[in-house]
C-alpha cells in the first residue's frame, strides 16, 4: 500500500518534515510534456509535489524516442498528456492531476493557470507565440516562472518572479517575425552560449523547418536545475537567481557561467550577439559551414 510519508522520506534531511508536507499541497503547472516537461514533471512528482495542471496535444513517436520520458516501443502514438501523467501516478497515486490534451491555447490559459503556486515552461522551444501569452498570463497573475532550456549536452535557465522582469521585458519580442524571435529567444536563453563551440553539424539546426538537436543529457539536467528553483520558491528557501540574471551549465565543457543582463536583449552585449547570430544564420541558410 502507498504512504506518502515512507515514499518521499529520502527528501528529509534537505528538506524538513514540515517543508514537504507544504510541498505537498503546491500545484505546479507545466505546458509540454515532451523531453523537457515530462522530465519536470516526473522529478518535480519525486520531490513530493502534490498537484499538477499538464498540457500537451502532441502524441509520442519515433523521433522522440531520444530524449523524451515516456517515450518508448510501447507509448508510440499515445497522448504524451495521459502516459506522462500515469508514470506520475505511478510515483504517486494521491496526485491531483489535471490535463490539458488540447494543449495550450489563450482560450483555456486562465484555466490552466488557475489555484497554481508556480509555473514550469516545458513548451516546444519554436512554440514562441504561445509561450509568450503564457508568461504574459504569469505576470499578471503574479505566477512565478521557471524555464529551463536544454543546450547541446548543458541547460540554461531563466526564473520570472512576481515584481521583476517580465519575459517580454527581458527578451523584446515585440514586432519581430518568427526567425528574428527564435535567435532573440535563444540568446536570451544562452547569453554565454557555451554549447556553441561543440556543435558538430550546424546544419541540423534548421530555424525555418522547426528543428534543432536536443540530447538526453541536457533534457536531465533542465529537470534537475529547474526542480530546484522550484523547491526554493515555493518553501521561501533564500534568494532566487532571477531575470535579468540566470545562469548556464554546460557538463560537455565543464562550465558553471552567471548571466547578468539589464535590459534583457536590449543590452548592447546581447546586440552584438544578435548581429553576430544573424550571420551566422544567414551562412548556414547559404549552406556554408560555420568556424
């Protein structure tokens, strides 16, 4: 029989008895249950999280087979929602989960969003539009916000607090077509950009077609760094490195950088690197190779 108390004791002792019985009651949502999401949402299950809002319209198939949890010979053309929420129910039969198959659409925003304590962005990295009205919705409702994006075999991550930077202020998506909000979301993610130097085949980056590469390695690692921005949040547990400051850890070049940039992609630090990534941009769609 399940005891909540005896499955998430391995936690007591980096966190108090009282502390996760307040983790307990907290509602997490989480938009995408792809390689990124599903991961936040099984390690965020592990930690003891009580409650979940879940969005996904996509099904799993062999592509994701790579990187994604849940994704396997037996799930290929199920609801990436429903497997992902019965391998958390797995963990934890007592979760409250509420899922979302259709996804993420302004029409059921205020829904998904409602009685949560924190967000966790789990979105498609080229779903900008969305995301976008997602932490739009996150600020107004004084939501924190928790993005985590996995960069060649390393994660970058980004936390929006209620009173700081909003995520429009911080990456000026304004006005821009959906090639110039990609690169500006990229490096608004990556100010470092430490996984540039390891890229094998620039050309399997593909802005136009929707695809890039994505490892394992960095789905993992966006889970566990993220996971803990979260505990931090929610128990008030010390201060919490927020936009315009986030961080990158790169395993593959044995990195650990902080990022501070006031102005967001304003700094002028951040238009020279757009300028730069234009370029190269440019290079790789005239099909030469980058060095």
């Amino acid at each position: 029989m399940f005891d909540y108390e005896v499955a998430f004791s391995r936690n007591i002792g980096w966190v108090t008895e009282k502390e996760q019985a307040i983790l307990r009651r907290k509602r997490v949502a989480i938009a995408g249950m792809g390689g990124v999401g599903g991961g936040h949402l099984l390690t965020l299950a592990r930690l003891g999280i009580g409650a979940f809002n879940i969005a996904d319209f996509d099904t799993f198939e062999l592509a994701n087979f790579n990187r994604q949890a849940g994704a396997a010979v037996s799930s290929l053309g199920r609801p990436k929602v429903q497997m992902l929420a019965e391998m958390a129910w797995d963990i934890n039969p007592g979760l409250n989960i509420r899922q979302f198959s259709e996804g993420i659409t302004l029409s059921n925003l205020d829904d998904f969003l409602k009685d949560v304590d924190i967000y966790v962005d789990g979105l498609d990295f080229f779903a900008i539009a969305i995301r976008r009205a997602v932490f739009a919705a996150c600020f107004r409702l004084g939501i924190p916000a928790v993005t985590a994006a996995p960069l060649g075999m390393g994660a970058a991550v980004l936390v929006f607090l209620p009173g700081g930077m909003s995520f429009e202020q911080y990456f000026c998506l304004e006005g821009c077509d959906e090639e110039e909000m990609a690169i500006r979301f990229l490096l608004g993610l990556s100010p470092a950009m430490l996984q540039r130097g390891y890229l094998a085949d620039p050309s399997r980056v593909n802005f136009e077609e929707r695809r890039s590469p994505s490892t394992i390695a960095a789905c993992q690692m966006c889970a566990g760094l993220a996971a803990v921005d979260v505990l931090k949040i929610l128990l008030d547990r010390g201060k919490t490195i927020s936009a315009p400051r986030g961080y990158h850890f790169d395993a593959y070049c044995n990195r650990f950088v902080k990022t501070w940039r006031p102005g967001g992609n304003r700094n002028i630090l951040q238009r020279i690197s757009l300028w730069i990534a234009r370029r190269q941009l440019a290079r790789i769609k005239a099909g030469k190779d980058l060095t």
